[in-house]
C-alpha cells in the first residue's frame, strides 16, 4: 500500500515546525514545497486570510498530485484598524524581517495604555487535492500586544504577543505550550480531526473492496 503524502505548501520555517509537531503520527507523510515543488513561489494578492490561504493552497494542489495544506495567517490589532493583518510578513516595508515589524508595530503603538492594545493571531488552513478545495479550517486566540518584546522561542510576532491566561508572551512559551492555545494549533487540530476521519474513510472503502 503506497503511503498517502501531504505537502504542506509554507515557506515559513516556524508554520513548517509548528504544523509538522501538530500532525505527528497522523500516518501521513508530510512533504515540503523544497522536496516537491522546489523554485515555485507564490504571490499574495487577497484581501482577506481565506481568500490568500485558499489561492496559495489551490496554486500548489494544481501543480502536484495529492493532499496540499497552506495556510494565511497575520496579527490583527483593534488600534490599529486590524493591522498588519494580511500583510503581517510584509509590514515593514520595503525591507520587512521578524525584528523590523516587530519595531514597526511598536513605534505606532507608542503611547496607547495597556488596556487599548487589544490584538489577535488568526490562521485560516485550506487543504485542497488537484485544483479543488476540500475544506477549510480557522483558528484565533486573543492576546495583548506588550510594552517591548520578551522572549526568544517561535517567530515573528510573538515576542510582544502577550497571553494573559498564561501570563506570558508566545515566545516565552514553549511551542508545545503555544500549540494548545494558539490560532495555528487550533485549526491544526481541527484539520487533523478531519483527515484522521477521511483516512479511516479510505480504510472503509478500501476494505469494501471486491
Ligand atoms: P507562506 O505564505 O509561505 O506560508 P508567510 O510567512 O509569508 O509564509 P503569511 O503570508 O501567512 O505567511 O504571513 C504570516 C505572518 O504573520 C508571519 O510571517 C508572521 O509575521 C505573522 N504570524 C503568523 N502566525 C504567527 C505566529 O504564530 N507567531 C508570530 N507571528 C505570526
């Protein structure tokens, strides 16, 4: 029996390392764009998380036969009109880096009180198969946007993404930790649930087989 594959369609090492521990023992061989798809590369032009996650997720799944997962995620925070939003990796143009959009958001947060830097982390998922979509999957977790950033692990924005449950920043967290309450390991889960009931789907039908 030929073991199904997964390409999970992120140039985003931290995504790779995040859904890659969320997908452990799936009975799945997950797959980079790197290993399958190498020289491609995709140019977000939506409006939304969805419309993104959806046009990056089909673009790949049109190129490779089998399961594509990609995903669109972004900070959004209520000062700031839901910015950065969709373009959270791009923020701090023309030279965007982790610690540059980190510095962008804030230089414009300077000033506004503790209680006015509401913000939240929102990841939509979209596995598609050949140029369809099969389905899709969000997740999103409330947090604080800190004074200054603390912490080292994860990526991007989360040295001043603050979790008041935890009492911590997301990289002060550990990834296991950030996984049981964050945006990606919310629809992570929600997305595994779902292949682990079409896998025994498959399973079914297999035996049912003459
Ligand atoms: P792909 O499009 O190749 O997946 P990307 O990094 O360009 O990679 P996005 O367009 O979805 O992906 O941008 C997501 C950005 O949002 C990411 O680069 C971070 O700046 C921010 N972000 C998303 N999830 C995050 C998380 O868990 N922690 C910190 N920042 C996060």
């Amino acid at each position: 029996m030929t073991e199904r594959r997964l390409l999970l369609a992120t140039t985003n090492p931290g995504k790779v390392r995040e859904i890659r521990a969320s997908f452990k023992g799936l009975g799945l061989r997950i797959v980079g764009l790197a290993e399958v798809l190498p020289g491609l590369s995709f140019r977000e032009r939506g409006r939304t998380f969805l419309e993104n996650a959806r046009a990056k997720s089909l673009y790949y799944s049109r190129r490779w036969d089998g399961l594509t997962l990609a995903e669109d995620s972004g900070l959004e925070i209520e000062a700031l009109d839901r910015a950065p939003g969709v373009i959270s990796a791009r923020f701090a143009r023309p030279r965007p880096s982790d610690e540059r959009n980190n510095r962008k958001v804030l230089r414009l947060l300077a000033g506004v009180p503790a209680g006015r830097r509401r913000a939240r982390f929102v990841c939509v998922m979209v596995l598609s198969e050949r140029g369809r979509v099969i389905r899709t999957f969000r997740g999103e977790v409330r947090g604080t946007i800190a004074a200054e950033p603390r912490g080292t692990n994860g990526f991007g924005y989360d040295p001043l993404f603050f979790y008041a449950p935890l009492r911590r920043t997301f990289a002060e967290l550990s990834e296991a930790d950030k996984s049981r309450v964050s945006h990606r390991g919310r629809a992570a889960r929600k997305t595994r649930a779902f292949l682990e009931e079409k896998g025994r789907a498959r399973a079914v039908r297999r035996r049912a087989l003459p």
